[in-house]
C-alpha cells in the first residue's frame, strides 16, 4: 500500500492536473493499476495508524520555549538566556532530548519572529467559497442535566452564512462526523477550508521553513471530498476571524440562555433553522442581504460525492483481569471478553462495537461521553427564588424545571409559593430533581412544611361563592 502522501500526489495530478493514468504512472513510475486504483476510485479508511510527533511539538517543551523567548524579547538583550541556560533549565523539568534539539528549535522561533516583523500583516481575501471551521464549548439542557456541547461551527466570509453541528467532543471522528454533516446543511463542499492546528487534522505545526503536516485520516477525507486545506499559522487567530466572531455570536444569540434539547440530532435542527432565519438580516460591511449573498456564493460550491464516506476509528482492545477495557477515559466491561484471543473496538461519534475477528458484534453501546452530564444547582436557584418568588414565572430556569413541579410552584399566592419552594429546598437534600419528579407524590405528601395536594381543591373559597339557605352543600 502507497503512503498517503504518494496517494495524495496521484489524485491532485489526476483531479487538478488533469493527466491520464497512463501518463501518471510513467511520470512516478509505478504500475497502471495502482495509478488507475488510487487515481480514481475511493480511498475508504480501514484501520487506525499510529502517528509519531516530535517532542518539541507533542509535548510542552516547545510551548516553554516560546514563553521564554517571548519574554527576553521584553528585555535588554544582555541579560536575555542563552541556548544553554535554556537547554539546562529544561533538563531541571524533566527534559531527555539533546541540546541540538533545543537549538534547531530556538533557531526557527527566531526566523519566524524574524519574518513576521518584517512582513507584518496583510489584509486577507475571502473570495467565495472558501470556509473556515473551528470549534466552540456551550452549555445545553437534556433532561434537566446540563450537557457540555462541542459546536462545530463553519463560516463562509464572503456572504458572512454559518452553519453548526453541536457534537460531544472534539476527537476525530466527531470532527469528520461534523464536517459531513456541515457539507449537507451548504448542500455542497467548499473549495477551500482555513482550520486552525486541530489535533483531529494536523499531526505536525507550520514551522519557519516548512508546512503544516495533516494526518493520514484528514487527508484520506480531503481527498474523498476534494477541497483544499489552509492551515494557519500558530497563535495567529486572526486568520481565521471570521468564524472566531462567528463562535462568539453562537455563542451569545443562541446558547446564552441554554437550549433545551432532545438529544444532538434535535439541537442540529433546531441551530440549523436559526442560521435559516438569521440570513435575512444584512451583510455587516456589503448592506446586502446575507440571503441573497449566500444564492450566488452557494453555486461556486463543489458537489456532494455520491459514495458516503464512513468515519469510524478500529483498534485492537487489551483488557484487564475484570475483562474491562478503557474507552473515553471510562472502564467498559465485556462479559466473557477472555474467551477470546482478539477482539476489536469500531469507535464512532457516538457509538461503539466490540467485535471478533469473525465480525461478531459482542457488545453495542453509546460512547461513554453521551452520557456525560452536569447537574443544575437547582438549591442555590431555589433560594433565590425564596427571597423573590415572582421571578419564577419569568425565570430562564423556568423551562428546565418538570412540568409537574412547575405548575406546583407557579400559584397564584406569594406566600404558598414561597412554602412550597422552602418545601422543594428541604427534599434536594436528600433527592435529586429528577427523583422528586418521578416520585411527586409520595414526596410532596410527606413534605412537613407543604401538606396540600398540588390538585386539592381549595373548598372554602367555592363555598363563599354559594348562596346561604337550606341548598348549600355540606362538605366533609
């Protein structure tokens, strides 16, 4: 099998340059068949591959580096660090690579710093149909439990459109899982996408002298879908900053007040119908509306691939004497796993399988991070409801609350709703929200301080609404 950069050789010189298989393969010397199989037909990923970083890049040492020169910079060039001074102050931390290591390193700090000063900044052109894609943490509500979500947002500068796909993390497969999903909401894919140094696509930085390396998985992706790449350099956030606005408008117009979702699939309508009717709004800086911007830019779009591409991630499982393994930081056990000399995990986005070699499902589940969950502090909410108890029924909170506790606080008087907040206070103690619900009445019978019945019908107050005399009804 080919290295994905010779596969990634043979498509451009087959879908940018246009030559035949024949002449590709007299060109790279190498036979017709391989030419004709990686030329044209798709590339689909099997298995996962290993990737080795360099200890300048993978671990902290490099960031160290770069504080420290960023703060001689600051100071009298005399009284800065040497290479040696840095080198040995590295070794104090724990640092086990050379000194000449650490000197190629400074070295391409210093040219890039170098290049920058005298460079300095240029105005970016965003012609149409490129993208920028970058990630943003909010908070939404999934059965009265606060969920971490992971949007992935993609912008297109030249008509300012948005499109997200709230995902639970920010691994691999919910990146290209994302993507997928964003190509289908523009109905196309763009010709070019500007991404940041994301783990799930760049195994190795942009340096002084080189590029940015992607990973073999993106890049079998970039080629199945056939858009180009741009990495931005590092620290250099305002090469992308139209989606770094775009995060931050997200983020304030539709998660400042968190969403209540069913699960990802219903949160992914309900943000895509908000970037639907956000269009009709003018273009910031073209006072066109970003509709009809989107129209023309849309057709300049590539066509969605007939073949879908499955995103999946396959590894061997060792397990431990209790036959469990870790998945997600997370220990899953699989009864009987000894039985057998190798099974393997399929990971997705949200999923995962445990199989034989045979191809025998022996375990299906979510990923452990579906399940991953916050509690609201419904006390502290509840004590500051005691102190002003109108506020409940214009609360942002209001809407997490069940529906049964809901219309229990929301009474007309002041003062029993404030008796039946102390009383919802006083079961958190030893309940959650979501126990009291399911257990209501039992609970609210019990509650000392509130012994109505949430449905009691208040008997005293109809019998004054009665005529006197020998027709009034006696109740017991």
């Amino acid at each position: 099998m080919l290295a994905m950069s010779e596969i990634n050789c043979i498509k451009t010189l087959r879908n940018e340059k246009g030559l035949s298989i024949s002449k590709i393969a007299d060109t790279l010397a190498i036979n017709w068949r391989t030419a004709k199989k990686y030329g044209d037909e798709d590339q689909l990923p099997q298995e996962k591959k290993i990737i080795k970083k360099g200890m300048m890049y993978k671990e902290r040492w490099g960031e160290i580096i770069i504080d420290w020169l960023e703060e001689d910079s600051k100071i009298k060039r005399k009284l800065r660090r040497t290479n040696k001074q840095m080198y040995e102050a590295l070794v104090t931390m724990g640092f086990l690579g050379s000194y000449r290591t650490v000197c190629d390193f400074i070295a391409d700090c210093r040219a890039a710093r170098e290049d920058e000063k005298s460079k300095g900044y240029e105005r970016l052109e965003h012609p149409e149909g490129e993208a920028q894609v970058d990630f943003g943490v909010m908070e939404a509500v999934h059965e009265g439990e606060i969920v971490d979500v992971h949007a992935l947002i993609m912008s297109f500068p030249a008509s300012n459109t948005g499109f997200v796909v709230p995902l639970p993390s920010e691994n691999q497969e919910c990146f290209l899982s994302g993507l997928k999903q964003l190509f289908k909401q523009a109905g196309g894919v763009p010709l070019s996408i500007r991404i940041d140094n994301l783990t799930p696509a760049v195994k190795k930085v942009r340096g002084s002298e080189s590029e940015a390396q992607l990973t073999d998985e993106f890049m079998a992706f970039k080629n199945h879908y056939g858009f180009q790449v741009q990495v931005c350099n590092p620290r250099s956030g305002h090469e992308k900053g139209n989606v770094e606005r775009k995060v931050g408008y997200v983020r304030y117009n539709f998660f400042s007040v968190p969403p209540v979702m069913k699960d990802f699939d219903d949160l992914t309508q309900q943000l895509y119908q908000k970037f639907v009717d956000d269009r009709k709004r003018k273009h910031y800086q073209k006072e066109e509306q970003i509709e009809e911007l989107w129209e023309s830019e849309q057709k300049k779009l590539l066509k969605l691939p007939e073949n879908d591409y499955p995103v999946f991630k396959q590894m061997a499982i060792k397990f431990n004497k209790y036959n469990e393994f870790k998945l997600d930081q997370h220990l899953i056990h699989v009864p009987k796993a000894k039985n057998y000399q190798q099974l393997y995990c399929v990971v997705f986005w949200d999923q995962f399988k445990v199989i034989t070699n045979e191809g025998e499902i022996l375990l299906s589940d979510f990923r452990p991070y579906m399940r991953k969950r916050r509690l609201i502090p419904w006390s502290d909410i509840l004590k500051e409801w005691m102190h002003k108890p109108r506020v409940v029924g214009h609360s942002r909170y209001r809407e997490y609350l069940p529906s049964r506790i809901c219309e229990y606080l929301l009474v007309p008087s002041l003062a029993l709703r404030k008796q039946r907040i102390n009383g919802i206070i006083n079961l958190l103690v030893q309940h959650s929200m979501k126990e009291i619900d399911e257990q209501f009445y039992e609970l609210i019978s019990k509650d000392k301080e509130d012994t109505s019945h949430p449905y009691d019908v208040e008997w005293s107050q109809y019998d004054a609404l009665q005529p006197t005399g020998s027709g009034e009804m006696d109740h017991e």
